[in-house]
C-alpha cells in the first residue's frame, strides 16, 4: 500500500514538501524558461491563474494516484526553488519514474543531488518499488552529474525517446535499485520532518 499522505523529506541543503499558494512566485519565474515549459506541466504563460492551476496539479496527483510531487525548498529559508516527483505509471511492474526542475537562480547549489536522494531513498523504501529510474538529455551534464552523484546508473541510451517542443530528443536512462544503496559510501537516507 502506498502512502496515502505526503511526507517532508529533509536532506540537506533542501527539505521536499507540499507546493503552496506561497510557490506561485516561483512557478511564474520559470515561464520563460527555454525548457522547463517544454518537458513539465508548468505553464508558459506566467499568469498568477495558471502558476495556482500549475500547484493545484500537484496536489491532484497524490489524490489519484498518479504520483507524489514534491517542491524542492531551501531548508534554512523554506523558499521554494523547483519540483521532483515520483511517477507511479508503472508500478505494477515494481518500477516508479523521477523527474525534476530547478529554476536557474537556484541551480549549482547541491539542491537536485540532494531532492535527488531524498526521494530515491523514499521511494526505494516503499513496498512495490524495486527500481527507479530517470531520463536526462544528454547535452545537460549538469542534470546527469547530478543523478550520479545521487547513486543512480546509466544504463544506454533511448534514441529518439521522447517529444521535447517540436522535436524527438535523445535521452539517457538512469536506474537505480535497492542493491545499489546498498554499503554505498557517503550514503544518507533522508530524515521524515
């Protein structure tokens, strides 16, 4: 049975929780982002309307199971800085996707390694996932380093994987599982707030 509530996860420099009214600001300031648009269900517009839409979303996924979105905040300030959710299109089969964003001035600042092992570490305790895994373009060094870092594993790959904008892009695919936690240096789980 998954959790039918969201926890807070802390690992810092960040603390995962629930999106608020409060984080609209921030949903706004990514609108013209040349990609955050393109790949989430954040709105290009930068309307206060579709910012409130945006965070509503995030809540609805809890409610009908498709996943659990966390915002990524600062611990110290609590400000909001991105999103990281876990994707539970394929749970039946013992898998579960991440995904995440970060607005740029909150970027090479440890913020997506450490959401990163947080919502990893979560999720590979829940019964029913036995694999995460995670799809980065090739060309963001920044967002594959990351991941690594986190102890996720490069697997291939996937040509022409999936629609970005106008066009089909190349991804990486990143695992990781159980075993991999397993001894690993430096390798914290993340503290129920």
């Amino acid at each position: 049975m998954m959790p039918t509530e969201l926890p807070v996860l802390e690992h810092p420099p960040v603390v995962l929780r629930e999106f608020t009214g409060a984080d609209a600001g921030l949903v706004r300031s990514v609108a013209g982002d040349p990609l955050i648009p393109l790949i989430t269900t954040v709105p290009a517009s930068g309307a206060a309307a579709d910012a409130r839409a945006f965070i509503a979303r995030q809540h609805d996924r809890l409610v009908t199971g498709a996943g659990y979105s966390f915002a990524i905040a600062d611990a110290v300030t609590g400000a909001a800085a991105g999103q990281i959710g876990l994707w539970l299109r394929d749970l039946p089969e013992g898998r579960a996707d991440t995904g995440y964003w970060v607005a740029p001035q909150f970027r090479r600042r440890g913020y997506v390694t450490a959401a990163l092992t947080a919502i990893s570490r979560w999720a590979l305790s829940l019964d029913g996932i036995d694999r995460l895994q995670l799809c980065v373009e090739p060309w963001n060094e920044g967002s594959w380093r990351a991941a690594e870092r986190a102890g996720f594993v490069r697997e291939g790959l996937l040509r022409s994987w999936q629609r970005v904008g106008p066009q089909r892009r190349d991804m990486y695919l990143y695992s990781l599982l159980p075993a991999d936690l397993d001894g690993a240096p430096g390798r914290s789980e993340p503290t129920p707030g």
